[in-house]
C-alpha cells in the first residue's frame, strides 16, 4: 500500500502524517480546519476538500481525531467512510475512544467489504514526533498484518491485542496506569517541595530507582519549569478516563484511583478552567 487518506491533523497528527511521508506513503488529508495542515501541505500532504474526497480510491484511511462524537461524525452519515471508502479499503481508527464504537465500526464496516482497525496510541506529541508511539491493535490478525507498514511508520511498539475493540481496552488499561503513576509524581513533588528539597536533585536520586517512570523522566521536568504546554490535553484525557470508568462500571470493577485521578482533573477543568492545559498541570490541584 503506499496511498494513505488521513483524517485528523491535530496536535499528534501532524506528525504522524509527516512520518508516513518520510516513508515513501502518499498522503492525502483531510481535517476541519484546513489553516491547521498547512504545514504538511507544504511538506507534501495532499489537501482534501472532503472526507469523501480523502477516501474514494485510497488503500487505507487513518483517523485520527479527538473524542468518541468526532469518529462518529468522520464514520457515520451519508458523508462519512463507510458510505463512501471503496470496497476493499482498510480504516485504521487511531483515536482513543470507546470499544463498543469501534466493534460497531468494525461490523458495519465487514458488511460492506472494509476491513477495520481500533489502533489507539501511546506516546503523546513526543512519541508521534519521533515515530516511536506505542500502538495497541485491535481487529482481525490478517488485517493487522496488512496494515503494519503503516504502523511501523508511525510507531515502534505495536502490539496485537485481540479481536476488535482489544486495542481500546488496552488503550484504557494504559491510561488507567497513567492517572496513577502521575498522580504520584504530582504527590512526591509536592512533598518534596513542602520538605524544602531541590526538586532536580530529588528527581534525579529518585528517578534511577525502582520509582523511576516515563511520567517521572518526561513530565517532571517540565512540571519543576511550570511548562504546562499540552503534549496531552487535560481535556482528552478526562475523556479517557470517564470512558475507562464506564467501561470499568460495566465489569463491575471498583477503580478507586482511578476514580480519586479523574475526580482532581475535573476539578481543574470545571473550577480552573485548564482544559487546554497538558495533563502534567495536575499539580495545580496540589498548589490550591
């Protein structure tokens, strides 16, 4: 395959179209706000006016938006893929969004000959910048290794989870870690601030131990700087929480941190309006 449609130009996005032209792919874009993609326009993606123009006659489609309405919107209607997609075509939906939406996808999507994939990431605009995101898949194994060029572009660790919908449930089994782990950088931060430590120094003693994390390594520093941009939005992330509670409820499995984490993100975003802040602004709740 080298011609790719890609939906969704965002913050990750951008990258990621970037990465697969640097591998030889075609890309053709769309996104709803074109003044977003000029950058990769003049780099070479190729601008669409439409999602049906983006899709018709294209090998496979990427999506890549931002909450569970936005992929409906780009999949569903007289607009959208699977009315318009070419038989034969293959949808990778890289959004984090519910399971129950992408197994939906992927049935309607079997019944007019598309082959469908949930592929959430992991990685933020770091890993998308660097072609390093972590990609959990879900779907039919003979689809996922189809589309493997596409994601190796795009990523370094690329797992297959399961049947459609395992790369979503996987997605919320990271981001529940996520809340947690950071949760507890924010926490240490906070003591060791109160105690009257160097925070670098602190880092760097804690950081090489069995404390040490992604989210200690990457977003400490910056929180230490009072860098709040968004490499994660505060506002996506909430929106992955909620769906892991949801789906969370539905086992009826009782996610205490889980629950406590979204909780103080709800507060930054309702009483501080920080939604457009990066998730490390979690330490704002601990500052009030």
């Amino acid at each position: 395959m080298k011609n790719v449609g890609f939906i969704g130009v965002g913050v990750m996005g951008k990258s990621m179209v970037r990465n697969l032209m640097k591998k030889g792919f075609s890309v053709y874009i769309y996104t709803r706000t074109k003044g977003k993609a000029e950058e990769v326009i003049k780099e070479g993606a190729v601008w669409c006016d439409t999602i049906i123009e983006c899709v018709k006659n294209i090998e496979a489609v990427v999506t890549m938006v931002g909450y569970p309405k936005d992929v409906e919107d780009v999949y569903f209607g007289a607009t959208g893929i699977l009315e318009n997609a070419t038989p034969g075509t293959y949808l990778i939906d890289m959004t984090t969004t519910s399971p129950k939406l992408s197994k939906r996808i992927y049935d309607i999507a079997l019944s007019k000959q598309l082959y469908s994939l949930d592929a959430p990431v992991s990685g933020g605009d770091i890993g998308a910048r660097d072609g390093a995101l972590s990609i959990m898949v879900g779907g039919d194994k003979e689809v996922f290794e189809t589309c493997l060029p596409i994601l190796q572009a795009m990523g370094k660790q690329i797992v297959y989870a399961g049947g459609a919908g395992s790369g979503q449930h996987t997605k919320m089994a990271n981001q529940i870690a996520i809340a947690g782990t950071l949760a507890g950088v924010c926490e240490a931060l906070s003591y060791g601030r109160a105690a009257g430590l160097n925070l670098q120094t602190m880092l760097e003693s804690i950081s090489a131990g069995a404390a040490g994390s992604w989210q200690m390594s990457n977003l400490a520093p910056i929180i230490i700087r009072k860098d709040y941009a968004p490499g994660f939005y505060i506002k996506h992330f909430i929106k992955d929480m909620t769906i892991a509670m949801e789906e969370a409820e539905n086992m009826n499995l009782g996610l205490r941190i889980l629950k406590e984490v979204l909780s103080m993100y709800e507060d930054l975003a309702d009483n501080q309006n920080l939604t457009d802040l990066g998730t490390q602004a979690l330490i704002k709740y601990y500052e009030k």
